[in-house]
C-alpha cells in the first residue's frame, strides 16, 4: 500500500478531494505542512525528517508552499530540491514549481518558448518603473512577484504614478493590460500529463477574473488554440500539471497570463466534465 504525503498548509476542499481520489487508489494519505519538515543530518536516515513518517513515503505531492521571510521560503524550497534528489518522489519537479512561484521567471520561460504573453517588464528599479508607465499606451498591470487568486492587483493609467510598493516587496512586476473594459473574461485550462482536461471561461464582475472574486465559472469547449498553447506554456515551465490562464488581446489572439504548478480547481470542477482530483 503506497503511502503518500500532501504538502498543505489547512485540509482544505483541494486537499480532501485530492486524499479521497488517492485512498480510492489504494495510498495511505497524511497531510502535513512543508514547514513543519527540516534537515536532520549526520545519521543513517535520508536526511530529510518530515513529521510522522519514519523514513520517506512513497510520493509527495506539493499543494501549498507558504509564504514566510526569504530564509524559510528558501529552506522550503531547499527540501523540494532535497526531495528530487533522493528518488523522484516528488511528484512534481521543484524546478518547476519554483519557477512557476517567479512570475518574472514564468514569463521568461514562456518567452523563450515563443509562447505569446502580455509585453512584461519585471524590475526592482522605481525610476525604470516609472518611465515604463510614463511611456506606455495602454494601461498596465502591477501584479505581486508571488501572489495569487487575484490579490494585491493594480490597473495603472498610463502617465500614472505606481501603487504603493508594500505589497510588491520592491518589485515592480508589469504587464500591459490586454483585457476589455467590460464583459470581463479569460481563460483556466488544466493541464495533467501533457493533455489538456478541462477548460472553463470565466466572466467577472470586473477586470479581476479571478473565482474567488465573484467570477462565474463556465464550460468551454478545449479548441486548438487552448490545447496547443496551454500545453506549450506547461511544457515551458517543465510541469507535470499545471493550470493555465490565457485571456484574449483586442485582436482576439489569445496569450498566457500564468502557468500555476500548484493550482486550485474548484471553480473549474463545477463546470468540468471529469473528475480532476482523480486524474491528477
């Protein structure tokens, strides 16, 4: 009986749906926090302590790396890496979760692979930011560096002074606004094993589409496009799984927005057609 751990910060709904289809497979399933795991070195053990197991399971699946200061975010991502090492069992690969944590590094990736993003320019330096805006035709986004779910975004007119660094951490991390200014949509495409499962198109209640802002989640047919370029963006980052969220410029051409290695899927799960939990 294999036994699987799911790294989570709270049981949450993704993290029981996840346990449920793994114990329908047979596993044994613990859930522990990352942070509660560290180095233990200088013994026989693998070196690697993660509470309540006695040695390492069978595979660990990464739902949630907590935020903290840049030393435990560090040590965190150290044992992912620590993991990869010692046989694969990490379900996921650490670079690709770390990468995928880097919005700047996404980007670059996605770049790189000729995948289409909005124009982005991610630095640390005001005045650099500041002649950006000044310069640009378009409004722009401000976005955290590590975020999610929609939070701590900004819309920038062009010209406009930028939003108080705080909860940007002294990164300024842009990108123009490709959206519309009303009849708000984009795009959730889960990726798992290189195929494409389900799509949904989801329609806000402002440019901020995000579900956990009041979207409303819709089934969508996975055309062409979607397939090719969500699968191209997972490829990109070097994920297993991913989800992808693409929106349409004003040209209609759609472009990848961010690749989540660690993604949520309840609001994609009330429209999909399969259950997700048990593909993954």
């Amino acid at each position: 009986m294999p036994r699987i751990v799911i790294f989570a910060e709270a049981r949450d709904w993704h993290g029981r749906r996840l346990a449920r289809a793994l114990r329908d497979c047979g596993a044994t399933v613990a859930t522990q926090s990352l942070s509660g795991c560290g180095f233990a070195l200088g013994g026989s053990g693998p070196g690697i302590v993660i509470p309540g197991e006695t040695g390492l399971p069978d595979a660990v699946v990464v739902k949630t790396v907590a935020s903290g200061s840049f030393e435990q975010v560090t040590l965190r991502l150290g044992l992912l890496h620590a993991l990869d090492r010692l046989g694969g069992v990490l379900i996921i690969d650490a670079h690709a979760i770390e990468r995928c944590v880097d919005k700047a590094m996404t980007s670059f990736l996605l770049h790189r692979a000729g995948i289409p993003i909005p124009p982005t320019l991610a630095t640390e330096d005001g005045e650099w930011a500041m002649q950006a805006i000044a310069a640009s035709k378009t409004d722009l986004v401000q976005k955290p560096l590590f975020g999610s779910q929609g939070r701590d975004l900004a819309r920038l007119a062009p010209g406009g002074a930028p939003p108080a660094a705080e909860p940007y951490a002294g990164v300024h991390y842009l990108q123009q606004f490709v959206g519309r200014d009303s009849g708000w949509q984009d795009y959730r495409v889960m990726v798992v094993g290189g195929a494409p499962v389900a799509a949904m198109r989801r329609r806000g209640t402002s440019w901020i589409t995000n579900v956990h802002r009041g979207a409303r989640c819709e089934a969508v047919e996975i055309s062409r496009d979607l397939s090719e370029l969500s699968v191209g963006a997972v490829e990109a980052v070097g994920a297993d799984y991913a989800g992808v969220d693409l929106i349409e410029d004003p040209d209609g051409r759609l472009r990848v927005l961010e690749v989540n290695s660690m993604p949520a899927w309840r609001g994609l799960q009330s429209v999909a057609p399969c259950n997700i939990a048990e593909l993954l």
